[in-house]
C-alpha cells in the first residue's frame, strides 16, 4: 500500500478529496474475480467514495434478474 500512496497523488482518484485518509480498493472486487496484488487493480478511495463504491458494487452483486 504504502508504494502505491507513493506512487500516486495524495488524493481521492474517484472525487480529489484531500486531507483525508485514503483506502486502498480493489477496482475489480476479489469477490468479483479481482486481482488481489495487482496495482493495476487498486484505487485509492476516500472513506466516503470507497463506503459509497462498495455498497454499489455489493447491490450488483445480490440484484435478482427475473
């Protein structure tokens, strides 16, 4: 985590909050097939963007298609 944080801005990459502590997130959730050592695969989110990225990602997951 901490050669990402170095290697990119120190900001939310969803919304460019600063100030704030950063969350390192899987694009691609591991529960989604995502890439859990691929930077490639990470985000830095805000509390907020990653709280918010999650709970969609997580509705997708459980949507029922009739």
């Amino acid at each position: 985590m901490k050669e990402i944080k170095a290697e990119r801005p120190n900001c939310c990459e969803r919304c460019g909050r600063t100030g704030t502590r950063l969350f390192g997130d899987h694009i691609r959730e591991l529960k989604d097939g995502g890439a859990p050592l691929d930077k490639r695969n990470i985000q830095l989110l805000c509390g907020s963007c990653h709280t918010a990225k999650t709970a969609q990602e997580r509705a997708k997951r459980n949507a029922v298609e009739y």
